[in-house]
C-alpha cells in the first residue's frame, strides 16, 4: 500500500487516487493541531461519528480490536456496509474493512499535534468488473479529514 506521507498530492487535505486495474487506492493527510487522544476519541466512538463528519450518515457497533461496525455513507446512503476491526493500536493506527478492502488510519504525533492520515485500498481478482460503479472517494476523504481536523482543534481550543 502506497504511504499517503510519501506522497505530496495527499498532503493538505488533498485526496489522491491511484489506480491498476485490479484496485483503487484514495489517500489524504491533514496536519491536525490537537492532542492525538481527542483525535483517537473522535475516530473510535462510533455513535457520535455521524455528529462531526459530514461524510458519514450512520454508525453502528464497536469500534474496538475485534470490533464491528454497521456504516451508512453518503456516497451511498441505501447500503450499509459491515465492516471488521482488523488493527487497533491506540492513538497511533486503526483499520476496517471487509473482504473488498481495507481503510486505513494512522496518527503520527509531531510538534503541532497529529499528522492524521486516511488511506483506503479496494480491489480483488472482480474489480475490473464493477470499479466503474464505485464513486470516487477524493471529495469524501477531503470532507472527512477536514471534519475531523475541524472538531479536534474545536475541542484542543476549549480545552486552553
């Protein structure tokens, strides 16, 4: 998988998409000025994911080691996608996902706060097969790491 940190058109809060013909990789990175605690919190208490981040319509289930989670996007608000814990390795990585792909989170601390950044890679032996109907997920990564810095620096800020 592509290292989003390496690659400069991910920085920002810019999405970057590359793509083969069996899979699709999205990336995105955000400097976020907060304790990378009140990022975790954010990331890992799924009822109150769909609060702050515009991205997400609902969320269900346990966002532990082992955990499972029931999600509605509003890329596609009429599925729900179930998903797995698969690593869970507090303030520093998370990743779910499914028998498609997986999603990545990573929170490497830094004299600022958190470098946050969100890489998801789908794909498998049928991609080519119905990639075309998957929507791009550049603009959704941008809302979402843009929600999340938003709602951490409100919170860093209240806690001065």
């Amino acid at each position: 998988m592509n290292n989003a940190r390496t690659n400069p058109k991910s920085q920002a809060g810019k999405a970057f998409t590359s793509k083969t013909l069996f899979s699709r990789e999205t990336s995105v990175s955000v400097n976020i000025e907060a304790d990378p605690s009140i990022v975790w919190a954010l990331l890992t208490h799924a009822s109150d994911v769909p609060r702050w981040n515009s991205t997400v319509v609902s969320m269900k289930g346990e966002i532990k080691e082992g955990g499972a989670i029931e999600l509605k996007s509003t890329l596609d608000e009429k599925r729900v996608f179930k998903l797995k814990v698969k690593e869970f390795v507090p303030e520093k990585r998370l990743v779910w996902g499914d028998s498609m792909g997986s999603r990545v989170y990573t929170l490497d601390k830094n004299a600022g706060g958190v470098l946050f950044t969100m890489s998801e890679k789908i794909g498998g032996p049928l991609f080519p097969l119905f990639a075309k109907m998957i929507p791009s997920f550049d603009e959704s990564f941008e809302k979402f790491s843009a929600d999340l810095k938003k709602e951490a620096e409100t919170i860093q800020g209240s806690k001065k």
